[in-house]
C-alpha cells in the first residue's frame, strides 16, 4: 500500500502546471513574474532515483511489549531501517535516529547519511516510533493509549539491546524536534546504552500553549505578509466546530508553518506575500495546488487529522492521519498548540478552544491543560553522557529550545543565527561539523 507522506518536501511541481493554475485564479502579474522565476522541486530526491551502489539497506522489525510493564502481554512490530555502508568495519560507530511524530521512510534515511557526510565508516539506524507508520499495534486507533513517551523510550532502548551484538560499535542517539527532546530524554533514561546523544531544534520545554512560535513567524514573513494572512485567518473563523471554514483554517496555518520554519522554503515567502492580496477563496485554491504538488497534501492531512473523530487501523496503516497521533500526544503528554503573541493573529484559537477539540475527538479534557509533566530541560544538567545540541536562530521552535548561551558542561553547542529549523539536517557542510563532533566524543577522538 501506498502510504501517505508527512514529509514537506517530498514531492515535484511542474511550473507550468502553477501558472495555469494561477493565471486562473487571477494571480495578479507581478506574482506570475515571481514566481514563474522559481524553480519548484524536491530537495530530498527520491530514492531510486539517488541510491548508490556502495552501501546496503536492511528492513527489520523488533516485536516490541504494547506495555513494557507486561512483557508477557500483546506486542507490535516495530520497523527499523538500517544503512550500512559497503567499507564499515564491524565495530563502525552507529547513528542511531530516535524516530518522531511520522514514520519512517528509506529516503529519509539516505537523505540522512548524506546529510552528515556520507561517510562509509559510520551505520544508520532508524527506529519509528511507536503508533506510527507501520510501528501499530492491531487495535483500533482512535485512542491510541499505548502511545507514550516512556513507553517510546523503552521501544528505542530494546532496539539498542537488540541490535548491539550485531553492530558493536558506540552509539551515538540521534533526534529532531520533538525527537531533540526525545533523545535527551533517552540519554538522561538509558545512558548506558549510548557514549553521546544529538538533539537538533530538540524542544527541551513543553507547556500547554505557547506563542513563541508566533513571534518567529511574525519575524520570518514580515508585518506585511503576516497581517495579510492574519486577515484571511480571520475570514475563515467558523461557524462550528470542525466545519469546512474549521478545515481549511487548519490547513492555511499548516501550510504557513512549514513555510516560515525550514530554510528550504525562504525563497517561497515573497511569491507567498504576492499571492496573499489574492480574495481568500483564490487563496486557497493556489495553495491547494501548491500543496499537492509540493508535499503531497501534507498541510491538508494536517488539517483533516486535527479534525477526525475516529482512526481504524486500515487508515493508520495509510499513513494518512499520522497527524491525529500527535493530537493525541499534544492532549496526553506534551502540549505545546500554538496560540498568537497579539491579538490580531494567525493562531487565533484559546487554550480553551483546544481543549473542547481535545474533548471533542478523545472524549476527555487533555491532562497537559492543567498538569503538563514533560520537561527534557530538568535532564540536560544531569546527563552522563555528552549532548551536541543545535539550534538556528530563525527557527519558530527556538523560545522552546535551549537558550544559545546555555553552557552546556559536556558536549558542544551549534548555533545558526541566520538558519531555521534543525539545520543540520538541511545543509552538508554543517551536518558533517556536527557528525565530527559526535565521532570526537563517541570514539574518543579516534574517528572524525
């Protein structure tokens, strides 16, 4: 089956096709002129497209206990991708990426090795994480309360048990955003199982809401930009919660979410502002085309998910509604929905307005609106193992992220002033500085 993708920057854009489309929205012509200068394509290519010759792909899956506390109870197969370079040694060091809220796909796990080198001495490993992908269990997923952050954790410190006969070498943990707190976490839980841990953009603070995202975004579009799409935000306020003004509400701050938080996507921002004096209906159809072809209906799976009563396991397995998992995450462990700094904004909606969805669509009021628990900033000072952290400046999650004058005592901060989100993950030459500094600690120095 053809799973569906939450990858931004998965898919391709014929510029034909856009100014067709635009030309029939009235796209005024200083917009055309833009953005008919742009060059719309992928910057993760796709695999077969890309694959080398000089390393081997392995697909295993690790039965994993539902819950930990219960081994002897119902499991799910975890899937884990692993890249092994032709040239590795045996004990070569391992890369070991704690997967996040999507699932796990080879092209990001090439993109990945890329990224940091392409090195034929280091081994990739990629767990997804629980309720993801195909990492489910054979439940209806519409409650999906096997999803936790402990429990993930214990998934990733059995796959290291698992796999470390096999792959001897030191391992380095590895996260990403939400992962980024994830992988301090795993260091602060099982630091045996690791010699240093990478948290990129990692979100080391997770209150219930929080506007700092909005301030960045503010920043990254303009005032200009920003007050246009504000006001378009304000013309799609619903009648009912969930309606089609609900949707595509949802799917508009999606979709100007992804634009201001990844560096790939800056030279987007002034055909963007352009196509903002559009009427909103216009808007939207232009965006609609643009998300289809770009990141393959992201932003509206985003949208859909946030808005989906129930989840079978069928539409899990598709992949479709991965978005609907992290609701779930969001109202059960982490919070984090994002509300505007000023009245006037793009996040229009309450901490109140969230939880009624929460109740809504998992029929209780979300503990994290009263007691969020979640804090990988208590552990960083405490870790036995050294932390590699990078952080950009530009990035919407960085009043979340450890501050760029944190000293951290053992390990190494990497901070892009003028850079977006996990930066390394974006850019070779950085991704191969922060590898360097990882093989440093996890081989003493040996290996860079």
């Amino acid at each position: 089956m053809k799973k569906a993708t939450n990858n931004p920057i998965a898919g391709n854009l014929k510029r034909r096709d856009f100014l067709n489309l635009a030309a029939k929205t009235t796209v005024s012509a200083a917009a055309l002129s833009t953005i008919s200068t742009l060059t719309f394509r992928p910057s993760i290519v796709n695999a077969k497209e890309r694959a080398p010759k000089n390393y081997q792909i392995l697909k295993r899956t690790i039965t994993q206990p539902v819950d930990h506390n219960n081994p002897r109870g119902k499991t799910f197969n975890q899937q884990v991708d692993i890249l092994i370079p032709d040239n590795a040694p045996k004990d070569a060091p391992v890369f070991f990426i704690l997967g996040n809220e999507h699932d796990v796909q080879y092209s990001e796990l090439f993109d990945y090795h890329e990224k940091y080198g392409a090195r034929d001495d280091v081994i990739f490993v990629h767990a997804e994480h629980r309720g993801y992908g195909e990492s489910l269990t054979d439940d209806d997923q519409s409650i999906p309360s096997y999803v936790t952050i402990d429990s993930a954790l214990a998934d990733y410190h059995e796959v290291v048990k698992t796999l470390k006969s096999e792959f001897p070498g030191p391992w380095m943990a590895a996260g990403y955003s939400y992962g980024g707190g994830l992988s301090i976490n795993f260091a602060a839980k099982y630091p045996e199982d690791i010699s240093v841990v990478l948290s990129s953009s990692g979100v080391v603070d997770w209150p219930f809401v929080m506007d700092c995202y909005d301030r960045q975004v503010r920043l990254n579009l303009g005032e200009d930009i920003y007050g246009k799409i504000a006001n378009h935000v304000k013309s799609l306020e619903p009648t009912e919660l969930f309606d089609k003004n609900w949707i595509e509400r949802e799917f508009l701050i999606a979709f100007v979410t992804g634009m201001t938080q990844y560096d790939e996507y800056e030279n987007y921002v002034k055909p963007f502002g352009m196509l903002s004096k559009l009427p909103t209906g216009s808007f939207l159809k232009v965006l609609h085309l643009l998300d289809k072809a770009i990141a393959n209906g992201a932003a509206l799976n985003y949208a859909l998910s946030n808005a989906k009563h129930d989840l079978n396991l069928k539409e899990a397995y598709a992949g479709k509604y991965n978005w609907r998992v992290w609701r779930y995450q969001q109202a059960i462990e982490t919070g984090v929905f994002w509300v505007s700094s000023e009245n006037g904004g793009i996040y229009t909606r309450t901490a109140d307005d969230f939880v009624e969805e929460c109740r809504a669509i998992f029929g209780e009021d979300p503990p994290t609106a009263t007691n969020p628990t979640w804090s990988p900033r208590e552990m960083v000072s405490g870790l036995k193992v050294p932390l590699v952290y990078v952080c950009g400046g530009r990035d919407p999650w960085k009043g979340l992220c450890l501050e760029e004058d944190y000293d951290i005592k053992n390990g190494k901060y990497f901070y892009f002033p003028e850079l977006k989100h996990c930066p390394d993950r974006r850019d070779r030459k950085l991704g191969k500085m922060v590898m360097d500094e990882m093989l440093k600690f996890a081989t003493k120095g040996k290996l860079v």
